[in-house]
C-alpha cells in the first residue's frame, strides 16, 4: 500500500506486460500510474497526485477528498441491538463501539500505510 498527500495506491504487477503500476484508491475520478520497477511505479504515483493537485488548482477547483469520516450502514435490527447492548456493557456508545471494533481490525493495515 502506498500513501502520499492523503492518497492511497496500491501496486500491481501485469505478468503479461511485465509492467508494474496502480491506480489511486477511493476516487470518483481515475488516475493511474505505472513503472518497471517498484521504485518507478512509486515516482509514478507521487508524480500523479502532484499532477491531480496541480491540474485542481489551475481549474480552481478543490480536490476530491477522500474521506469525510462519516459513514453509515445496514443491518438486521437483532444486530443493531446486540451492538447497542455490547456498547453499552463496555461503557462507550455505539459509535465508539464500531469506532473500536474498525480501528483494532485495521490495525495491521495502519502500520503498512504508516511505513510507506
């Protein structure tokens, strides 16, 4: 996973074309990026976020955001009251519950992006 600027990619390799790239993740809009190398692709992905930016800020426009940090979701109403029940039993609400419960599970993936 790389990160940069608040953006995210992931890389892949195409076996066909030997090509490794990427496209950044989470965007309405599509950029993609590729190299031959693994450093290649990185520059790659660095220099198209740059591009996006700059590209934003010529049409004086603002760039997408990612992430408001604000979701909802569905579930059965058994489960919606389990997980109030269970939020209530630690002592938080339910959104700390979920809170916790999304930040323990992406953990792992937190260090990744961290250490890129």
């Amino acid at each position: 996973m790389l990160s940069y600027k608040g953006y995210n990619a992931k890389l892949e390799v195409d076996e066909e074309s030997g090509a490794i790239g990427g496209m950044v993740l989470n965007m309405k809009g599509t950029i993609h990026f590729e190299g031959t190398t693994v450093a290649e692709a990185t520059q790659a992905f660095y220099d198209s976020v740059d591009d996006y930016l700059a590209f934003c800020t010529e049409l004086g426009q603002e760039p997408e955001k990612q992430y408001s940090g604000n979701f909802s979701t569905r579930t059965t109403p058994e489960l919606h009251r389990l997980a109030i029940l269970q939020a209530q039993n630690i002592g938080t609400s339910l959104n700390g519950y979920v809170e916790s419960l999304i930040a323990k599970d992406t953990k792992d993936l937190q260090k990744k992006i961290s250490a890129s």
